[in-house]
C-alpha cells in the first residue's frame, strides 16, 4: 500500500468512498492512532492506496483536464 493523501477525516472519508467507486480499494488510517476516536471530523487521517492504483487515483484526483469547460 502506498500513501496517497493525508488530510482532515471529513476529506479522506469521502475520498475512500470515490476511490472505491473506481474499484480502488482504499484504505484510511488516523495519522495518530493514540488519540481517542471521539468522532473529530478535523483529526488527520491518512488514505493509502495499492501501489498498482497509485497512478489511476492519481490520474483521477489530482491531474488537472484539459477537456473542463
């Protein structure tokens, strides 16, 4: 598995849920996993991907298109 995106819980639980719409089966961990799951839509939690995937999810979130309007 490969780091893909670190950022605030509310970001990388919707990213998980697209990248799995693309059949990338990700995965999100808290960055500190010592701290209390007290529901913190702002605690920082890593998105890891397989690294055969790395690229399509690459591709797909953060590769700017040039057919947008």
């Amino acid at each position: 598995m490969k780091l893909f995106f670190t950022g605030p819980v509310v970001k990388t639980e919707l990213l998980v849920v697209m990248l799995e719409k693309h059949d990338i089966a990700a995965t999100q961990k808290f960055v500190d996993a010592t701290l209390p799951d007290d529901d913190d839509l702002n605690r920082l939690a890593n998105v890891f991907v397989p690294d055969e995937d790395f690229e399509k999810a690459n591709q797909l979130f953060f590769t700017e298109r040039g057919d947008e309007l």
